[in-house]
C-alpha cells in the first residue's frame, strides 16, 4: 500500500507555522461546526410528534425526514468533495457550513411538510464533506504519531452533542417548538462560520487538485474495502440504538423516564470511546478497528444475552457507545490509503455511516418484526461486526502482500 501519513497530516514544518493556540482555536471551530450538525441530526428524532401535529402528518410519515436528510448526507459528502476539488479547504468549510445554517433556518419555517422534508435532505448534503475536510485540517496539524487524536478532538463535537446538544435542543423544541430548535442549530452554524473565518488560516489549492483526482479515491479497492467495513462492521451500534427506548421499557422493564438515562450513558460512552480509541489508532490504526470489531461482537452478544437484567442493559449501552472508538481511526485509514484523492475518501466515510445506520436500524426491525423480540437486535449488531471482521482481514491481507511485493 502507497504510504500517505505524511499528505494527511501535513510536515512538521507546516505544523510550526502555527502555535499551539492557534491549531486550538482552529479545532474549536471545526468541532463546534461537528456539535452544531450532531444536534441537528438527532434533535429531530425527539420531535417528531411535534413535526406531525404541526403538519398534520403520522408519525411514521414524519419519520421520513430523518431519511432525507440521510439520504442527503449519503448523496451530498461523493458529490461535493469531486465538485470542490479546485476549492481551498478554508473556502470549502466555510461553504459547507454556511448551506447547512441556511438549510436549518429555513428548515425552522417551512410551511409545509413537502418543503420541510425538502430541506431535510438538503440540509444533509454537506454533513460528510464538512466532517471529511474537518477531519483533513485537523490532521495536517499534527504530527504524524498523533494525527488520529487530532481527528478525535474534532469529531469530539459530534460526541458532546449526543450528550448535552441533542437533549438541549429537544427541551428546547418541546418547551417553545420544534422550529425554535431548528433555529438553535442554524445559530450554531452561523457561529461556526464566524469561527472559522476568523481562526481558520487562508490556503491554497493543492497543486494538480481536479475532479479526475478525486475520482481516483474510487479506483483503489483498499478505499472501498474500508468504506464497507464502516458500512457493515459498524451498523450494529445503530441497530441495537435505534430500538433502545423499547429494549429498556419491555425487556428491562425499567421505568419509562430511565430510558433519558440509558440514552445518556449511550452519549457517555460514545465520547469515552473518542477520546480513547483515537490515542489507541495513534498507536496501532488497523489494530484499533480489528480490535473494536472484536470488541462488537462480544458486547452485542452480552448484551442480547443479558438485555432482561437492567444493569447489565445499562452496562452494555455504555460499551455499545465506546465503539465509536473506530470512528476517528476508520476517518484516519481512509486518509492513509486514499493517495492523493483524500477529500473524497474521508467525505466519504460520513456517508458510509448513514448506510451503517440504515442497514442497521432495517436488520434490527426485521428480527424484531420476525418476532425474535428487542433484545436480538444485539446479535444482529454482532453479525454485523463479524462480517466487517471478514472485509477487515481481507483488507490486512492485501496490505501484507503490497508490502511483500
């Protein structure tokens, strides 16, 4: 495999240009753009009884603005990051960011359901180029050895807004309304626009940067082999997510006000696994995905196995959560074996989380629907890393022999 550490983390000497407050302030910025889109992206999800009666819609029919939006970011993260080749990434970011608050604002007063479900999706459209040209500049910060924490510090504001952005935002909807909430978000962006034109350096487009070398990402089968460990190793996460609120109420037969803690210790986990796993790939990347693939299988089984007791249901959540782990690491693979088509590849894992999330969630709805009960969605989880586990070894072994030749 064609080593490229070194174009996606930057040399050292570009590293010095900036002092430590600087990269600080700069990866600020860019996580409180991660915090605003993750509050976005999952807000809805508690507001949807809300968006129904405004629109006079079931809430069904309301969920779906949650595919649109998606939807657009699986279509939005490709698209952009090919069409923005000759853009710098300052420009990029600042471009990503400005239609995503322009698409919450508007999403706040729109008038009609078709309208709203339009602006859902194209709201989406930058979610994935964001967090992949985020992730770029974050990087080509750091040194080498510590690239990975970089990326994680980053993403961290994806992390925190699972935790304190969506349930701030979702009181907010349900204290005011939904729209409020919409509007919250949108402010969100537009502090990060602020953020980022004022911390985020002016650079250049990089030399020979095309569309024809973006596309190139998609002829390098290391690219896709990772992109399918994302989508099929890392949907068990969302799978036994999706379906938690009923898990913890019919099979944990917990109270229903326990499930605001549940999901809680979800948010906990998932910033835990962060901040930790993106020191682990610093140490070893591929041993950090392999391992965390390991470590799904066995805690989805757990929690399958033992969903009826609540501690261990409280247990398993938080272990569930910590496999964002991978998060950070997958971002950083598809870096390191993208060559010089990096925009596109780490866009591009943005979109395969949504269809880890789809494949996810659809998998964990058919056992259910099969009448296999809530608690199976962990063993689909598990099937679903083991998979992953294959695409991954098969992925090391066409490294090895690269290497060998």
């Amino acid at each position: 495999m064609h080593d490229t550490r070194a174009q996606s983390s930057g040399s050292a000497s570009d590293a010095a240009k900036l002092s430590p407050l600087a990269i600080a302030l700069i990866e600020i910025a860019l996580a409180a753009g991660g915090f605003g889109i993750g509050t976005g992206e999952f807000a809805i999800m508690g507001l949807l009884p809300e968006v129904a009666s405004t629109y006079g819609v079931s809430i069904p029919q309301a969920g779906y603005v949650i595919t649109a939006y998606a939807l657009g970011v699986v279509v939005g993260a490709p698209i952009i990051a090919v069409l923005s080749a000759r853009l710098s990434r300052r420009t990029l970011l600042l471009c990503l960011m400005g239609l995503f608050t322009i698409g919450n604002i508007l999403s706040a007063v729109a008038p009609d359901f078709a309208s709203f479900t339009a602006l859902r999706f194209i709201t989406g459209l930058p979610h994935g180029a964001y967090f992949g040209v985020a992730a770029l500049v974050a990087a080509s910060m750091a040194p080498v050895h510590k690239r990975t924490r970089a990326v994680g510090r980053v993403m961290l504001g994806l992390t925190i807004a699972t935790l304190l952005g969506t349930p701030l935002a979702t009181f907010i909807g349900q204290l005011m309304s939904w729209r409020a909430a919409f509007m919250l978000v949108g402010g969100i962006g537009l502090l990060t626009v602020g953020l980022v034109w004022l911390f985020q350096p002016r650079d250049t487009v990089a030399e020979g940067a095309s569309i024809a070398r973006e596309l190139g990402a998609f002829k390098r089968v290391q690219v896709w082999l990772t992109l399918l460990i994302v989508s099929v190793g890392f949907g068990g996460m969302f799978s036994i997510f999706s379906y938690i609120s009923k898990t913890t109420t019919d099979v944990a037969m917990m109270p229903l006000a326990s499930v605001s803690i549940v999901l809680a210790l979800f948010g906990i986990g998932m910033n835990v696994g962060n901040i930790i796993g993106s020191r682990l790939a610093d140490i070893s990347l591929t041993g950090t995905i392999g391992g965390m693939l390991v470590f799904n299988i066995l805690v989805m089984t757990l929690f399958s196995l033992t969903a009826d007791n609540w501690f261990m249901l409280c247990l398993c959540v938080f272990l569930v959560g910590c496999s964002f782990a991978a998060g950070p690491a997958a971002q950083t693979r598809l870096m390191d074996v993208a060559a010089d088509a990096q925009t596109l590849a780490a866009a591009s894992n943005h979109s395969a989380f949504n269809i880890a999330n789809a494949l996810g969630a659809w998998l964990g709805g058919l056992v259910i629907a099969w009448g296999y009960g809530y608690a199976a969605t962990g063993y689909v989880g598990a099937a679903l890393s083991a998979a992953g586990l294959v695409v991954f070894a098969i992925s090391v072994s066409i490294d090895k022999r690269a290497k060998a030749a």
